[in-house]
C-alpha cells in the first residue's frame, strides 16, 4: 500500500542475508530487489513443543543456543561472516524456566568479543548499508 518492504525473512535459504530481484519491480528502472534476513528453525523456542525431535527442557534450549554461537563464532573469527537467528515467542519462552536459559545464554554471548545482538531490521539496515541491492546479483556478504 505505498510501503516499501525494508526486509523479509520468510527463507530458511542461507544463514547469513542475500538479495533478491522482485518480480514486481521488472518493469521499473529503479528497482530496490528484497534483502531477504533469514529465519532459523533449529535455535527457536517453539521446539519445546515438538515432542520428539525438539527442547525437552530449558537446559537442551540453553545447551543447543551455546553450541551453536561457538561454531558461528569460530568460524567468525576465521573470517566468515556469520548471523545467529533465534525465533522467540512469548507465550514459549516467557515461561519462567525457559526464560531463566535465554537470560543464561545472553549473558554467555555478552561476554564474547565482537558479539552485535541486534534486531531483524537492524540486521537489514547494516546489510543494505555494506552491500546494496544490485539487479541479477545475489548479493551475499562475502
């Protein structure tokens, strides 16, 4: 309705943003393509309610969110860019006991060097600001 779409993150494509050409937009001489933020399944809360495969308890939660980060953090030290998701709810998380390991896990990452806990949007913003939409490219940090 006027808006522009700032971002999407309805892909679990990548692990790190990427641009997209808009089909909307193939007429137009000034396109500005869709910076798609990708969404993680794997790091999100609403695995508490999978019984097999998903958190059986608020330390599986805080175990998983930590191993994850020190693979993504090594690898970001060796150069790679990297981008954690973590899919939240509040009526998943905002129990007691499973809030009680997403504090445990921010305070576990605030004590990393070089660790940016941003939101979505501020995630698109840096991206769009380091690597602009070009047509035909997938844009991807590099």
């Amino acid at each position: 309705m006027g808006e522009d779409l700032v971002w999407a993150s309805d892909t679990y494509a990548d692990d790190i943003p990427y641009w997209i050409d808009r089909a909307d937009e193939k007429d137009r001489a000034n396109r500005k393509g869709c910076l798609m933020v990708p969404y993680s399944y794997d790091c999100n809360d609403f695995k508490f309610h999978v019984p097999v495969s998903g958190f059986r308890d608020p330390d599986g939660f805080f175990s998983h969110l930590r191993n994850a980060f020190d693979v993504l953090y090594e690898e970001g030290e060796e150069g790679q860019p990297k981008m954690m998701t973590v899919g939240l709810h509040c009526r998943i998380i905002g129990r007691p006991g499973r809030f009680k390991a997403l504090q445990d896990f921010v305070e576990y990452i605030s004590k990393k060097e070089g660790v940016w806990v941003a939101t979505r949007t501020e995630i698109a913003e840096a991206f769009k600001a380091h690597f602009p939409y070009e047509k035909g490219y997938l844009a991807k940090a590099k």
